[in-house]
C-alpha cells in the first residue's frame, strides 16, 4: 500500500501498489477530465509529479511509491452549462399524494373502537368518493398512530398514497404537499421540489451526477459495477448521496423539512436507473441486451436512504429497453407525441442518441451509438460545455466566437462544434466527404485571414478558431481533420437511426410535422447548423424545436398527476422499440450518411434524390 496526496485539496488516500492516479483521484472523489475512459488518447487528466515535477497522464501513471500530485484546473471535471427546464405537458394536477384534515372521534367507554378503525372510518369519509377502496396504515404510521392522535387532542392530517396512510400530521397541514422530481443523467442530475398542490416549481438544483468519478459513460459505469467487489454498491451510494445534497439544497431554498416531502419521481435511463436502485447492469452491456427491468417501480425512500420521509414513495419510470430507459418514455410525455395527429420526431442526442417517431397511431424508438464526440470527447481540445468553452462560432471574413462565461477560450463544446463545421463546409473550406483542403486547394474566393487560418499539425490539416493570443492557454484553438471525422461518425449513427425509423413507418421527410430537440446538447445547438451538417433530416428551421430538459419534465409530470403517470406506464407498452445492431439496412444508411450536404448549409430536395 502507499499513499498519495492530491493537491491543491489536501486530501490523502491509501491505495494498492500499482493502482493508476486516476483511480486513486476516483477513491478520493475527486474527478478528472478522462473522455478516454483511462485509455491514454484523450490526454485531459494531466497532472505533475510533485518530486520531478513532471507533467503526466493519470490515467497512465502506476503508483509504486508515496506520491503527492499536483491537480490543475484544466484537468478538473467542472460543473457544465446544466439544463434545468424542459417543455411542460398539459396535465390536471392530481398527484397520487393526498392530505386529508380529519377530527377523529375521541374513544371512550361507549366507544372501544381501535385507534386505526376510528381513523380510517374518518379518513374515508372526508376522501369520498376519490378513493372506494380501504385505507390501511405504513408500519411506521401505525407506531406513531396512539401518540400522533393525542398529542394534537384528535385534529390530524392523514397523508396518503393513494389507500395507503403514509404519515399523521398534527392539526390542518393540507396547505403544504411537497414533491420531488429528478432527472437521473449519464452527466448530470437536475432536480425540482414541485407544490403538489397548484403544480409550481419552488426550487431547482442541479450537479454533475458524482459516479462520473467512476467513468463518464454507462459502459464504463457497468464494467466498475462488475469489476469491483464492491462496484455497484459504491454506483449506489455515490447517486444516492448526490440526490441527498440536492434535497438539502432544495429545501434550505425553499425553507421546508426535507420530512415534508413524500413522494420523488425519477427519471433516467435504463443504466442510470438499475444503478439508482442497486440492480445489477451487466447484462445490458452483453448482446441480446435486455434490461432486469423495464416496468415502473414503487419503493420506499428509506429502502433507498434518500433523505425525504421515510415513508414516501419513490416512483422510477418505465422503459421500452435496455438502449430506451425512462428518459425516453418522459420526453415522449413531455411531447406529447401521442396526443398528435401529425407525425413527429423527437431526439435526445448525448453519447447514445435516443430517437422517437410517430404520432397518436404509432410511435417508434430506436438508440443509435453516436459516440462521445458531440459531447466534447475525442475532440482534440473538446470539453463539455462549461466556463471556457466555445459554443458559437460564426466563419466570414474572419472568425467570431463566444465563449462560456465570457473568458478566453480553453476548447470546444458539442454546438461550437456543429458550428464549425457547418460554417467550413459553408465557406467551402470542408468538402462534402469531410476533407479540409489545404491552401493550395482552396477556391479562390476565401478571405486571407482564412487562408492563413489552415495549418499542418502532426500531418493532418486544421483550422484555427482562436489563435494563441486569444485563447486561454498557450496554444491556439483548433479543428482538426481527426475532429472532423468524429462528427461525421456521430452525426452518420443519428442520420441513419432517423432513417431507419421513417422507413419502419413508411414515410418521407416530407410528412414530418415537427422536429423536438431535447436536451442540453438539442437546447444549444442552432438548427441551422444541425441541417447544414445533414445531423437532422431537412425541414424549415420554424419546425425544429428545442424543448428543453424534457426528461425532467416528464419526470415532473407523473408527479403532479395521476393521469400523466397512467400514461407513462402506457407509453412504456405502445412505444415499438425498431432494434438497430446488426442489421445490414442500418450499415448501408451509415455509410451513406458519413458525407455531408453538397452545399454545405441546407439540403434541396433535389439533391436529396
């Protein structure tokens, strides 16, 4: 064993011989930028050697001896533009979580009646007609139940999930009725404490989802799950004690008991989900890739130990499959895609992209590998969209970018991304193929700035965004050939999940009503640029519509009503899951849509045909 010492923080771990720094950092908590997984390419999780002060990979980097590191900024994961509001569904507030204000009779010698009789008898007549089926008690109301009726002289308030009596309230509490929805990302978990009485929102709280210490993606979620001893428990707890510093967040905001809230909805997908609730995910990862489970579950909070009451319910949506979790099912709630007689299509690009089609007959899904590269990865100076990052950029006679949080720039996020590519094959700098021509072949119409712009480096063209005096570190911004060729390979997987879903459905673009873009990656992206590059199928800009954090908002959505959630659960049953891998149909299609538009801005019809 040895011990190493991360600095600036101070914090001291012991771990085995051999063990990388970046897992030491992942056992501190401390997370490091590592878009290649450990793999070494990336090239994000630099840090220097205190006794040599040397600079070396992390992930590459074996401790045989104490060691104290030093860890720089730009090798941090920092928090990210996160996404916190989605499109909201028409639904009538109806929330399975009921207060009822009830004088229960006193006992006495003409009355023996039980506690719990007296109760329910009083609790059934104040509920009516809403609820026909018999009340019975938690385990924990029932023990509270003989002081909780005579400590407030008999004036109650039963809380109820549904016939189930959660929790007893002395006196009138049925002005306050708390929720709490959560949307489970890969990247991020964004959550909101609604009023389950008029539907608004009294406060947000967002963070990276803390497992990215153990791998940014599912994939290498679900191997540190089976690899470990301790692999999915460790998942667990770190997500469970994630959601635990947001709802003590939520409710100093909203300055309410976290006691007070009892029902969550959760929202995820299929990975995020099994690892919420400790189910094991090995077998997602392995062909024929099936989930343990794709059904809503219901389970106690203090079964999971998330601090809210004890006895609230945790609602996890459904899923379609183990590539279609209950994200999915939430945009297509949120988007009420059922509800329309147009054929639509709804898309949530991040490392997978999740894709849905169809209208109130029918509605199709598929999940395309599209890879990290829209998110940042596997882009030679790609990051994800926090302070630093480019997130616009305009090509003319020169370069205009904006950066996050208005500082130099230190890379390039997914939407700066599509920009630049859309506006090079624009100014026909990029080919259709996807080849930056070099000076000499370029036409002759390109501004000098531009030209002076494309550079050689390590044998690959590419092209200068910001040069080093403007950016915030010593070398210039750059958009290489090798960067170019990740999004034609992202962009290719969407095209061609797109196109596979409209000929399951026997349909032309031309027959699309709208395009919903969800997610922070659809929310930032601009259109024009998703159309230039052939990302999305070519329809007027006016009906391409980003609707936010739709996860979330369907997650809300089933909070707040009880319909919303019926449907849910049904969506999960209709919704016909168009499986992609290995099929020769899909190969051909994303082969085809590796090459980009001809003329490098929108697409015609005719060169469509």
């Amino acid at each position: 064993m040895h011990t190493i010492t991360f600095q600036p923080d101070r914090i001291s771990i012991r771990v085995p011989d051999r063990t990388t720094v970046l897992e030491a950092a992942q056992r501190a908590g401390i997370a490091l930028n590592s878009l290649c997984v450990g793999a070494g390419t990336c090239k994000k999780c630099l840090v220097q050697l205190e006794h040599s002060s040397e600079i070396v990979l992390a992930c590459q980097t074996l401790i045989t001896e104490d060691l104290t590191v030093t860890i720089p900024d730009t090798s941090r994961f920092f928090d990210q533009k996160i996404l916190e509001e989605g499109i909201a569904p028409e639904a009538i507030i109806d929330p399975c979580i009921r207060k009822y204000h009830v004088n229960v009779p006193k006992p006495d010698l003409l009355d023996l009646r039980s506690d719990v009789q007296r109760l329910i008898e009083s609790v059934t007549a104040k509920a009516g007609t809403d609820l026909p089926e018999s009340f019975f008690l938690s385990p924990s109301a029932l023990r509270e139940l003989p002081q909780g009726l005579r400590q407030p002289d008999f004036e109650v308030t039963a809380v109820c999930h549904g016939n189930r009596i959660l929790s007893l309230e002395p006196g009138d509490t049925t002005d306050v009725n708390l929720g709490l929805a959560v949307d489970v990302g890969t990247t991020t978990v964004v959550a909101g404490l609604v009023n389950l009485i008029n539907g608004q929102t009294l406060a947000t709280a967002s963070q990276i989802n803390p497992q990215i210490v153990f791998g940014e993606d599912v994939i290498s979620r679900i191997q540190y799950s089976t690899s470990q001893n301790q692999g999915l428990r460790e998942l667990q707890d770190i997500i469970i004690n994630g959601l635990n510093e947001l709802i003590v967040q939520l409710c100093a905001k909203a300055n309410v008991n976290q006691n007070q809230i009892y029902e969550m909805t959760a929202a995820g997908n299929a990975t995020m989900q099994h690892l919420l609730l400790g189910v094991p995910v090995a077998q997602i990862a392995q062909a024929p890739y099936v989930a343990a489970f794709s059904e809503a579950v219901n389970v106690s909070a203090a079964q999971l130990n998330v601090q809210i009451h004890p006895e609230a319910n945790v609602f996890v949506m459904p899923g379609v499959a183990a590539h279609v979790g209950g994200d999915t099912v939430a945009v297509a709630l949120a988007a009420a895609l059922r509800q329309s007689d147009k054929i639509n299509l709804a898309i949530d690009i991040g490392t997978n992209g999740e894709i849905l089609l169809g209208n109130r007959d029918r509605l199709l899904a598929c999940s395309t590998a599209a890879g990290p590269a829209l998110e940042g990865a596997r882009i030679r100076q790609g990051m994800r969209a926090a302070v630093g990052a480019i997130d616009r950029v305009q090509i003319d006679q020169t370069v205009e970018i904006n950066v996050i949080g208005d500082v130099k720039p230190t890379g390039l996020c997914g939407s700066g991304l599509i920009d630049a590519v859309a506006e090079l094959l624009r100014r026909r700098i990029l080919d259709p193929s996807g080849k930056l021509l070099s000076p000499d072949e370029l036409p002759d119409t390109i501004p000098p700035d531009l030209q002076k712009r494309i550079i050689t480096l390590e044998t690959q063209t590419a092209f200068v965004l910001a040069t080093s005096d403007q950016s915030g570190q010593a070398d210039p911004i750059l958009l290489t050939q090798r960067d170019v060729r990740e999004v034609q390979l992202a962009k290719a997987a969407i095209a061609a999940g797109i196109r596979m879903l409209f000929a399951e459905l026997q349909i032309e673009v031309e027959d699309i009503g709208r395009i919903y873009l969800a997610g922070a990656f659809g929310n930032y992206i601009q259109p024009a640029a998703a159309l230039g590059i052939g990302l999305l199928p070519y329809l007027e800009s006016a009906k391409i519509q980003p609707i936010g954090n739709a996860a979330f908002a369907g997650a809300q959505a089933v909070l707040l009503s009880r319909q919303a959630r019926r449907h849910a659960e049904q969506l999960a049953r209709e919704i016909e899951y168009v499986e992609l891998a290995g099929r020769s149909d899909f190969q051909d299609l994303f082969t085809q849509h590796l090459f980009f538009p001809k003329n490098g801005h929108t697409e015609t019809a005719d060169e469509r045909r």
